[in-house]
C-alpha cells in the first residue's frame, strides 16, 4: 500500500494520462496556474466583524507591518499571492520607501490602492455623493492622497468603494448625486500616475439601505465610461441580488472592454463576505469559465484578481490559505474544460452534452495538480498542514498583544 | 347627514382648500392628470396562465376585435386609456385600414407594436440570439413585419421582449449571442418609421433558468446604445431580482436619456404580472416621484406608460380598470408631493422631514381628486361600480363562446 | 377659506359621517385606537450602526435613565407608548424599586425585558446552542438574572433573540445544538414568574451566514410549543427572506394559539432595521388585518405589540414617534374594513371586490380621526411638529456630552 | 499510456487506497451506494413547458406505457431506479393488474401515487382550501381514488401537492382554509392502506401570487402533524424562499420525525426545476451529510428519495439519467466524510478543519467508484454515452409521433 503522497504522485501521473487522451496538455494547464496571481487584502489579517460586535481574535494583524507579514505566509505556502491590497488611511505610514524594502524583504509587493471615505463621521451621509461640496472635497483630497501613495508605492491600480447611499425615499436627489460622482471619478480618473488604472466597485445595498450611490454594475459602468479609459468596473462576487448571474456579467464587461477586476468571497444571503467557494464553488468555476471563453476569443483582458473577505469565525492566515486553494481549484478545473468538444456540442444544441463536458473539468480531483504546482513554484505541499505545523500562529497569537500606538483598522 | 356623491365633493372642496395653503393649485395638478396617457395590452383581454395550465375566463376575448372592444370600455370609464397595444401575430388583421376605422369607432388608437419572437417552435432556444443564423434571420423578418404594421397602423412605438437564454452552464456562448442582439437591434433600429422609436425590455429570469440575454437595464441600456438615438430602454416592473430599487433605475435612465416607457404591473415573488400596485403601491408613487423630479429639474422624457399583467383570477376589464385607478392614484400623490418644501428639508439633511413631505402627498386621499378629474374628461365618477352596472361583462360572458376561427392568442 | 385645523376637523366629521353610510361607529374604532398600545425599546434611542461603524448621533441617549425620558416623550406625545422594552445589561441597575418610581414620575412603564447573549466574547459560537455546557449555563445564569429583573420591576414578557449560529458548513452540530436550545428554554420558561410569558424570536440569518439555530417561525413554534405553554413565537418583520408572506405566518401561529408579539421595523433588503411601514405600510396594514380576522372569528391573543429598529439617519425621538404613527395609521385603517362586505365578497369569489373593499380601507386618509384619539388622550395634535417645538432635542443635544460612567450600549 | 478504462480502474485502486488509509472502507461505501433508491417520476418523460408555451420534444412519451419504458432504461442504465412515481389522472389506467405485470416485465415497480388537484376548472381556486364543500370533496374523492389506486398497485407512498392560495390581498380567509385543509388531510391520512404513508409537499408560491396555503415546512410540518402518525413532510428542493439553508430544514424534520422524502431537482431563481446538482451540487451533498449525521446519531428515518424535474431543453432520458449520476455523486462524496476527524475539529471550534473535511470528500472524484457500483449491479460502465449508443433515442423519436387516444399528460 502507498502513503498519502505516493498516491498524489500516482494521481497526478494518471490526470496527465487523462488529459493527453483529450488532447491537452498538462504542461499547459500548469504554466497557467503557475502564472495566476490573487491578490490578498491587508485588513483581510486585522480583526473585523457584524454590526452586532467584533470579536477580537488572538494572532490578529494590528498595524500594516504584521498585516504584510502575514501576507508573506501566504504567498510563502502558496506561491501565487505577491501583491498585498494596501488600505488608506489603515495602511498609512511615513516612509513608502522604507514600506517597499520591507515588502521586498518579506517577498511581497504592494498592489492596490484602497481609499476610505466611509469611516469617518463626516461621510456618514456620503463622500462624493455629499451634498455638501466641502464634503465631497475632503473626499476628493483623499484619493489623491491616495494616488501620491500610489506614486510612492509603484501601486498600478485604485481600488474604488463608496459606501455612499440613503437609508429613507426622499433623503437626497438621486440624480443631483449621480453628477457629482460622475464630476468626481473623473478628477480622479484625470489624476492617476501614468499607466494606472482605478476601478469601481458597485453594491447592491448596506451601509444604504434605500439607495446606493453605485448600485449594480450598470452603474459602475456608467461611471467608468463617463470617467474615461483607464477607468474599469470591480465586481465583488457578494454584491449582487439573489439570483443574479455574475458570470454573464462578467462575459458583458469583457465584451464592452471594461472588466478590470474582481473582490473574491462568497455569500449565501446577503454581502457575507465568506471564504471564497464556501458556498458554490462552481460558480467560481463558471466565471473563470467566461473569462476563459474570452481570451479562447481573442479578449486580453488585464483583470485584478484579489480577495475581499473578513472572517470572523476563522483564523485570519488560515482563511486565507484556503481562499487562495478553492480559488486556485476553480481556475484548474476550468482550464480542463474540452473547449473544442464544448464547441462542438454547443453547435449541436446538445445541452446535456454541453454540460457534461463542464462537469467532466469540474468534476476532475485537482488536488494532486495544484499540488505539483505548488512543488515546482517553491511552496508547499499541503499549505494549511505546514502552516499549522509551522508555529506561525502560535507565534503571533502569543506576540500580537494589546493595541499598537498610532495603528489604525476596522474593528 | 350627506350622501356619498356629497361627501365626494366636500372632500374634493377641502382637498383644494388644503394644497392652496400649502401653495399648490388643485387645477394644474388636475391638468397634468388628465393629460396622464395609460396603455392598455390587447393581450391583457384574452386568456392567460401559469404553467400549470390555463383557466379560461367566461368573457376572455378571443381576437383583436373583442380586444379592442374591451379597451374602449377601460377607456370610457377612465378617460385616459386610448391607447391599446396590440401583439403581433395575435393581433394581425389583413386590412389594417379597417382596424384603424374600427379603433376611431371605438374611440381609442392603436399604440405600440409588440413583436412575438418567443412563441414558434423555432424560436425555443432564441430568437435573435440564436445560434442558427436562419433562425436569426426569421425573428428579424417578423421584426420588418412589425415595422411595417407601424407604418400601415401609424404606431409610433416597437416595444421588444425576448425571451433569448439558456438553461444550463456552457449550453451557449453568451458573448457570440450579445454580438447576434447588437447586430439584429442596431438592423430594427434602422428600419424604424420616421419618428418612432423602439424600447428594449429586460427581464431576470424566466423562460431561461441559467441566463437571459437581456437580463437587466444594464444590458438593455448597451443594447438600446449600441442599436442607435431611437433605441430606448422599457422598464416593467416586475422582472427584477428582488430589493432592487426600481426608482433608482428610472432616475438614472433619465439621466442618461434612454428611459422610453414602462410596462406596469406587480410583483411579490418573481414575475407574478398582478394587478400594479396591489402589493406595494408606494414604490409606484415613488417612480412617478423620480419622474417628477427629472422634469422639476428640466427634463423632458419622453415616457410611454403601459400596462403589461397576466390576470387569472381577476375579470380582465376589471382588474384593469383597477391598475389604471392604481396607476392615476401614484402618479396623483406624487404630483402633490411638496416640492420646495422637500427641496428644503434635503437641503438641512433631514431626512425625517423629507419623508414626512413624501408621506403627506402619499397618505392624501386622491380619491375625490380623481373622480372630479374623470367627471370632467367626461369619463365615470366610479368606474367599477359603472361598469358593473353596465351589463358589458354579462353581454360578453354570453357572447363569447367558443373559439374564433383563425384567431390566435396567448391561452 | 378654512385654516389647516379647520379642515382637519372637517375631514374628521366627514369621515364620520362616511363610516355611518357604512355602517361603521367612528366612536368604536376610536376607542380601540385609544386602547392601541405600541412599546418602545430603550435601545432605540441610543447609538446604533452598520458593521462600517457607529456614527454617534447629538442627544442620543447614554443609559438606562436618558432612554426612559425619551420614551416618556414619544408616550407624552402619541399617548399609546406607555411601555418601554429593557435590555440587559446596557439598562441593568442596581435599585429597580428607584428605578419603577423613575418611570412612574415619567409617566411610563417596564414592559419587556431582553436579555443579551450575543455580545460578551464568550457567545462568539453561540449561547444555548454553544458546544461548550460552561457557556451554555452561563447564558441561562443570564436569563435567570433576567427573571430576576422581571420579578422586581412587574415585567410580565421575556423577549428572547439568540445571535446563534454558524457560518460554514460542517462547523456545528446543528442537531445537537437543537436539542440544548430545548433543553434551555424549558428551563426558562419553568422559572418564568406567574403569569409571566416568554417570546421566542426568530432569524433568517446575521450574524450567522450559514445557518441560524432559530431561523424561521416553524423553528422558533418548536421551540415554543416544547418549551411548554407559556413560550410563544415573536414575529420580527425584517428577519424573513426575501417575499415571504408574513401576514400569512401571523394568522397560522395565531390559529395555533402561539403568536405572542412583534417586533416592529421594515426592510427592503435584509434586517435592515427602518422605521415600520417606510417601505410599505400596505403590509403592516394585512398583518393587522389578519389580526381583526382572528378576533372576528373568536380568537383572544394576546399579542406585544413593540418596535425594535436601529436608527441611523435620523435623529431617534423622531424616528420612534414616525414609526408609532405609521402603526397606528396601519392600525385605524384596518379598522375600517368593511367585513361584512368582504365576507359577501369572498363568498361569491370576487377578488377584485375583496380586494377594493381593503383598499378603501387602506386608502383612507386617517390623520384627522388619529388627530382626534390623540386629543381624546391628552396626547398631540401634531406630534412630530409639537416635539420639533419643544425644544427637547437641543436640550438633549446640548446636554448629552462624553460618556457616562458606567454604562452600558450598543454601539 | 493507459486507455480511459484503464485509468478508470487504476483511479478506483487508489481512492480505495486513500480511503483505506482513513479508516474507511470502499466495500462498505460501496454497498450503501447500491443499496441506494433514487425514484423517477412518469411525468418526467413526457412534454411540459414554461407558461410562455410547451416545445414538443420528439421521443417524449405520450401516455404510462411509453413512460415506463423510458424509466425502465433508466434503471437498466443506473441501477438504482427501480420506482417510478404514478401521477393520476396522467397515468390512470382501467387494468392495474396488468400495469402491475407491464412494470415487472420492464424491470421496475410502481412508487409514489401523485394525485392532481390542480388542473380541473373547478380547482382554479383551490382544493382542499376552496371555499365551496363541493369542490373540497371532489378534491376528496380523487384522494380516496388514489388510496384504492394504491391499494392496486401496492404503492405504499401517497405524495400530495396542492397548488392552493390566492393572488389578492382579501381574496380568501386564510384561516378558515387552514382548517379545512387539516379536516381533509385527516381524513386523507386515515384512509390509507396499511403501512402506507402520505408526504405533504410545501411551496412558497406558484401558481399563487399572494398566499399559498401549504407555504413553508412549518406549516407542511403542521399538517402532517394534525393528520396522524403517518404523515411526513417532503421537501422539493426548488421550494424555498432564496437563502434558505435546506439542509438545516432535513436536519429539524428528520430530529421530530417527520422528514417523509425529497423531490429532487435544482433552481437558480424560482421554482426552475433545472436537473438536480445543476447550480449547486454541493448543497444537495451538505443534505446527505445531515442525513448520514442523523444516521450516525441513531436516527432511522425512512426517506423517499423522488425526482421531481421539468426539462424543456434537454431531452427527457438523458436529463434524468444527468440527475440520478449527480444525485449519486453527491451522496457518494457525503459517505466520504471522516466523520470521526469531523466530531474531533467540531470539538476544538476548529472551523477551517471542519471545512476541510467536508471538502476533502466532497472535492474527491467518485467517478471511479461509481462506475465500479453500477458494473456490480449489472449497470452501465458509462449511462449517458450507452444510452446515446443505444439507439433508443432514435427509435422513440420515430415511432412517438401523434397523439394517443385517451392519453392524459401535462403539456
């Protein structure tokens, strides 16, 4: 009888075996996966929580140092999450230069810029949506603000949420707000370093709970074509009504050119922001799927993929690690898609058949390929037995006491 | 002690007196509402149903002539039901001069053209987006049909459903069939009569499981853009995801000039096509809100407002001779709506204020609004109570037996 | 011309009079208003918030004694709010003796006591349903203590919320868990004072997002019924899913004899926690209207009727009397069916009938009779402009300033 | 390089030895997989539609004995289909004798008895819940036809669904039909055969718009409450409100004892009734991870494991031959849990571990091990492509042309 490993040696053996017999090369498929990149979030390592309390949890990440840290684990074991999503103000500190050494140090590197105009009491009833244009101001000053960290960074990309919205019909005029944010993306738009790209994430509701400023990505697509090329939409997969098929949307913003890149987590009711493919993994699997359609048709889209969760019954470094694997797992098994056979079935109406080739990549055990993977990038094996084994956690959990002076965060 | 005639009109006498201290004058609310246009579907007459069957209805219209009959019955009690949207091919006639005569006769007009490209065997998996391009060609010839009725009918509006998707992953290409909408719209478009326009309509779900072609504004909004000026979006009510603000999406078409009409109608669970307003008639309020905030800030939508509901348990001539009562009260409470006053409120951030200014015009009871409104376009004081006494409905019930030799329908 | 009083009055004897053509004595529906009792919760007048944050709001209430001179206005004010909900511990004292002669002078009482085991460190996994029996007893040693309280302030209703849950599969046993729950709330209920009642509330989900171990009424009438006689169901309106009839589940555990209250609020999205009736006072209209069929046909329940809402945007004395006025309007208008007519009507399947004898009850514009029952009370004409007078809130707003030693809140 | 039959085999060694491995043993999978019953259901061959038309398939079976026939090669090909549902008046027949031998020849037996009461005129407006005596105990009769159709046929499993509730507020008295539905669903209950058990199906709209009468589980649970000791709940999967953790509903209906059976099929937004597993396999595998731990517990529950789906793109067959494989992955990978690692994470709060083992099961490739089951129970090695092999298809599509005379059936 073989150990554990033999058999995913055997396995990934037979996979190629498999994959050969359908014409494809497994080669392939692992240069894909090698070159994949998900993007973790800083706060996604620091406490959060409901509105009915944080709960705080040993080994939380306190201040942008630790949180880089503990990105550095994860990119450590996985081998595909380099960039690190900083967020502004809870990122802030003096001396960028002396943040990117450290980040160099820690084999990570900073990747989106995420702006905050919803935390401080000014904004509670909007930032560029305020009615009040000193208001709106303070929040303009911030994004670029953020753009000069972005400068000081190397950061390419301005990641845009806006908690903005009313609670009651009646509160606010609508419309009058949709020009200032239109008025406003464009500044910053017009702002951004040379190559950059911001983009805008919409929300179907809460903090708001009439209306949302950016609403669906209809909306977000209207401010990014009204604010100008460089402008994209976000789609955060826990954003949207029940029901809502976000693939499809993701087909539609490649088409018009203006998906540029995504908030990874899953949600079974509302904006849950759970462990991405916690609740549907294929769905993950099918939104890879479109986007692999479109590159099959000549799209080159240039899409941020990054993770947006806040775990609150999981361990911050290990939610993580298995985001990044069910994220990973779901992009493995759409590149097994039999895209010619697919081709071939669709063009018979034979729906079952096209179905079944679906299943058949989805079905497929990639466990022993994403490990080979993992083997060949440096990391490990098994990321979350070797974290667990690692005395990482118990390190920090031990170290991480009490509040840092001058940090900033969520909860 | 006073009859009810009498205490209509000591209440109508109050309601003057109350909005003339509130700086509102009773006539120019009273103007709008007669000038208010209502649409009513010839199909709405006919026979319908849920998949589990249709109930035929004693009464049911069988063709465009009882059709047209029972719209001018819902136009003579309301007075503000001239239009009448017809279907083709249930409404086709041979001379269209003649049903032109017949409609004077009766007194109303034919409005938009409703094309069927869902019904037909062919038509099962697509119409415009289907992948067999003879398939695609066909819809499009039915669509020249329809233009071409407009031109012999002077209708000045095509207004377009398709019910194009699909019901499983990877059973189509959704972006090839985007490219086949934009392609077959932007053809419509062009062939359009002098002056009329045509509306997009969208839908979440239904017939399609998996994904609709024209799922949201969104989308219909990218088609109506890409088709050209005369493409506009049609909103009903009832084919969104649940929550979704439906008067945030009206406001926002207007802003971007490509709100072109409503199919009316209600809503709990999914497409339930009830009666408007029977379960939330605020939110209807609250869209003639939007509308009347577009046009206070100059505005000028051209907005065609039509009824679309699937009546079962309801008599047909009734229950639209209810949506239409339902219809005139929203659009009667809004324009009492206290617009400087909310101006005002909205201005100190008092959003209590600014609810109660909504709540004042919406709590109002318009009824003795209305029926002045009627008296004096020479319509019903009380059309149900009216039509009931008119023996119409017991003429019909007897009449209509039978099927009619070469009509078609719905059920 | 009359002035805004005059009319009131006139709309008042009209109504009258309309009633009579009906067969309706406005003086029966007056005193059942008069009769009408609606309790407010002391945690709705402190700081509340959204996961993003609390937004601390001038004049909110700091503790137990603040929130009851709140409460006393909107009673002062509406004359049907003599009751106010408690929550321990934010409100927990150590004299109650002192603390019933507070509210007597205030002109108010202690109505329902609401224990917290949610928001200590130690219920992150759940209270009764926590895995750990230490837990579990110390969330029973609570309730205890909350009986306790009952006891010394005459309280005769427990309102239970649990915050359990979980929020991935596979974490919790549930049915396990089921059982604790069972086991504790008999415990509960045994030591419930004479005469006293228990409510059981339920929760589609939040904080957990996957399952919630009281998640919908079949669950909460399960625990009840196994609790034992005096544990009924609580009906929050903001915690069903999306479409779900509520008026229906109000009318089953009605006929099962175990509706013992509501929690009144309204949602267009999830538990959003707005003021009653903003989205659609037509429901709570049906709700109430399910509540008069009961006791036309004999029922006697006997059923709390309290507001539990979290204001964010509006100011919190004002949010408290709008939502008192829109349940009373709910209220009055339900009042108003004209049963006999809609049992004739339903007898003869005429939906449309059935349907337009509510609505002209809903329809009608009951401000004049409120004004009335409130001036019939002691209480005002014009509540929200009466307290905008007062001057009450810039005397809370001023005074209110820093924290108060020792107590305890929400946010 | 191995052919796939090959791999097939070589996969199947391993996954016995990785099993093997952790305690568990593939013979004792093996043998639940074949002791496993999966029921199809007669109407699931023949023609339905969407209320938008019917699309007429070829090869759709035209009355009970082509359905048969087609279930039959079902089971020839899965080997786990031998009960096939009735659905009376569809599948009545003069002679159950003889239909009783038709099914021995063919290889199956008769299952559930299905009545209708829902698509005769006289049940527009209800069945059980009408308010006319006369219609309720038509609805009565055919009950007690069904009984004796069981009696006949030795079906020992009633299965009831009722399309009743209303489309209007005040349409009906909910009350009162709560009560006549519990007076016929006693008297339903006591006269079944023997041993024989009935299952309340829920639904929480359609074809009702406003209520529906039998909504949720609670109320279902209530029924079969008040009906006696042999009446269970079933649950449909696609009849839920969006959000609703099924699985927490199998748990509670299998802990007080009344979890009857499911009707399988999927739904992304309403009631779709898409293949099963089609949008979310992983909840239908989270249900028989709550049965398999209510089993581990002790529990015994006797479950009627029924399809119930309604293709309209796909063809009949091979949709449910699509079904029962997914169906069987899904429990296959649930008795793939290490239940006993699970109870020990459970029992350290340990939720990314217990995550973990579910997924490790759930992520597994059964495909090997169901091939292996079906070659030992006589099956097909491959269904779907030997079904396509077969001919069948072919031969049904040419010989099921017209209409058979006194053949009932939905579409």
């Amino acid at each position: 009888m073989q150990n554990a490993e033999q058999i995913l040696r055997a396995r990934y053996q037979l996979l190629g075996e498999e994959l050969q017999g359908r014409g494809l090369s497994i080669d392939t498929v692992k240069s894909r996966l090698k070159a994949q990149e998900i993007e973790t979030p800083s706060w996604g390592y620091g406490n959060s929580g409901t509105r009915f309390g944080v709960f705080k949890q040993p080994g939380a990440a306190r201040d942008v140092h630790e949180r880089l840290a503990d990105a550095a684990q994860v990119h450590r074991l996985t081998g595909v999450c380099r960039k690190v999503a900083l967020h502004i103000p809870w990122d802030k500190v003096s001396d960028y230069d002396a943040l990117k050494e450290e980040t160099a140090e820690l084999g990570v590197e900073i990747g989106a810029i995420n702006p905050n105009v919803f935390q401080e009491a000014c904004y509670e009833l909007g930032s560029f949506g305020h009615r009040d244009p000193a208001v709106r101001q303070r929040a303009q000053e911030h994004l670029y603000e953020c753009i000069e960290i972005m400068e000081q960074t190397g950061s390419m990309l301005l990641s845009l949420w806006f908690a903005d919205g009313s609670n009651y019909p009646g509160q606010v005029n609508i419309t009058r707000r949709k020009t200032w944010f239109e008025d406003h993306l464009k500044k910053t738009h017009d702002a951004l370093p040379d190559g950059a790209r911001m983009l805008v994430e919409y929300k179907l509701f809460e903090p708001g709970f009439y209306h949302t400023d950016v609403a669906d990505w209809g909306m977000a697509l209207h401010f990014a074509q009204s604010a100008g090329p460089r402008a994209e939409v976000l789609v955060d997969l826990g954003h949207h009504a029940q029901g809502v098929n976000i693939e499809h949307i993701v087909a539609f913003l490649i088409a018009v050119g203006k998906l540029g890149g995504f908030h990874f987590n899953n949600r079974k009711y509302a904006d849950d922001d759970l462990t991405t493919g916690s609740v549907n993994l294929y769905e993950v699997f099918l939104i890879y799927h479109e986007i692999l359609n479109a590159e099959a048709a000549g799209s080159r889209p240039n899409i941020a993929y990054m993770i947006d969760q806040s775990h609150i019954m999981k361990p911050k470094v290990e939610a993580m690690i298995q985001s990044v694997l069910n994220i990973q797992t779901a992009y493995a098994r759409a590149l097994l898609v039999d895209r010619r056979a697919l081709t071939g079935a669709q063009a018979q109406d034979d729906t079952v058949g096209c179905e079944e080739i679906l299943r058949a990549a989805y079905d497929t055990d990639v466990r022993p390929l994403l490990a080979q993977v993992r083997l060949e990038l440096g990391a490990s094996l098994d990321p979350l037995a070797d974290y667990r084994a690692s005395g990482y956690f118990d390190k920090i959990a031990t170290e991480r006491q009490g509040v840092l002076e001058g940090a900033a965060s969520w909860g």
